[in-house]
C-alpha cells in the first residue's frame, strides 16, 4: 500500500497576524467538488482550477503505469468513471463514514449511503484503502487526498501569481500559505489529523481544521456584527 507517513509533530495552530503575512486558503472538500477561496489579504477570491471552473471535482484517475494520473479537474467525470477514478476522498479517510457501503441507522435498518451505485472503485473498509487495476498498486486513501491537494495547491499559487506577479513556486514562499479546512461536525479527531497529514505531504506546513457550522457563524458575525472579533470562533 502506498501511503504517506504520519506528521509527528504537533500542527502549527497560530492565527494568522499581520506580522505573520501568511495567506489563508479556505478549502471547502466536498464529495463531489472541492471550493477554495483566498483570504482578505487577496479580496476572498474564489480560486479557479486550471480549466477556469470555479470548483475542483474532487477526484483522481489513474490512466495507467506510463501516464500521468490525472488529478481534479482532469480527472474523468465520476458518473463515468471506472473503477480507475476514485472521488469523495472526505468520505473514505481513516474514521470518516464509508459511502461505499451499508449502515445501521438509529431503527437499526440497513440504508445505503449516497452515492453508492456511482462507487465503481475497489475501498477496502478495514485498511481504508483503493486498490487500482490498471496500476496493481493500492493507495492509502490519505495519499490519495495528498495527491489532490497538491492540485490544489498549484491552483492557490497560480492565483496569488496572477494577483502580485510574484513567483511563489519555492519553499519560503510555501511556508505563507495556511490551508484551513471546513468539515461537518461530526468529523472523528483521527479524520481531521488525516486532512492535515494530507496537507504536509505536500510541504503546506500550516494547516487548521474548523467546523464548517462554526465558519459560518463567524462569517455571519463579521457580516452582521460589523466590528467585532470572530477569532475565538475559527481559531480553535
């Protein structure tokens, strides 16, 4: 299985000053498409992928042992994807709820999770990994997540360069950016540090994961209650 190694230490957790400069990337990673937009520091610009759309389907495709994996936007489109196309990465990782297979509700009935008859690709539930055909290899699904970031990132730097004219392809200018990351609520602590694994493979070595319910009520507090201070909301 190919997987990315587990950060040791503690992720950085600071708030982001004026001193500090870093640009704050808020990545919203849906089941289907991934939304990122820039801080104040670049007017909250939403981030386009490289074909102009303002989301990045959150998927990765595999085409094979002497081409490039096609990663986001390029990816093939899930409704027709095979089992070489892996997407909702934020529902496979380590402790969060498998789409892919059956569930007891609260009546104790099986009910299938959404989605289920799109899932063509091979999860592995008990070692939270992909195996892929076309390549005979099984990937973690953190590395997976990786793969897709580091998309994602490409796409936050080519619009920070297009807004400064700054190149921002080294590792100092790396270390400016902070990705943040609305979650459901009911994401397990080992789901969040698995997002933030994610994110430090691909040398972000700053990263936070909020409540997505908490990030709204900050942006509704900055919104409607012009002047006061929403940090303690998104910072914890």
């Amino acid at each position: 299985t190919t997987h990315y190694k587990q950060r040791t230490e503690k992720p950085k957790m600071t708030t982001t000053t004026a001193a500090t400069a870093a640009t704050v990337v808020g990545i919203d990673l849906g089941t289907l498409t991934t939304k990122i937009t820039l801080s104040s520091t670049h007017d909250f610009e939403i981030v386009r992928n490289a074909h102009g759309g303002h989301t990045t389907p959150t998927a990765v495709t595999f085409a094979g042992p002497t081409r490039p994996r096609l990663l986001g936007e390029d990816a093939a489109d899930i409704s027709r994807g095979d089992e070489n196309t892996v997407w909702m990465m934020d529902r496979l990782l380590t402790g969060s709820n498998n789409c892919c297979d059956t569930t007891d509700d609260n009546d104790g009935q099986k009910t299938m999770m959404m989605m289920q008859d799109f899932c063509r690709f091979q999860f592995d539930n008990h070692t939270n990994s992909v195996y892929i055909p076309n390549m005979d290899t099984t990937y973690d699904t953190t590395a997976l997540l990786a793969m897709l970031l580091g998309r994602v990132k490409r796409n936050v730097l080519a619009t920070i360069q297009r807004r400064t004219g700054k190149n921002n392809d080294n590792d100092e200018d790396n270390e400016e950016l902070e990705f943040v990351f609305a979650v459901p609520s009911n994401y397990p602590q080992v789901t969040r540090q698995a997002v933030m694994d994610a994110a430090y493979a691909v040398k972000v070595n700053k990263s936070r994961v909020v409540d997505g319910a908490r990030c709204l009520a900050a942006v509704c507090q900055r919104k409607f209650y012009d002047g006061q201070d929403d940090n303690d909301v998104v910072s914890n």
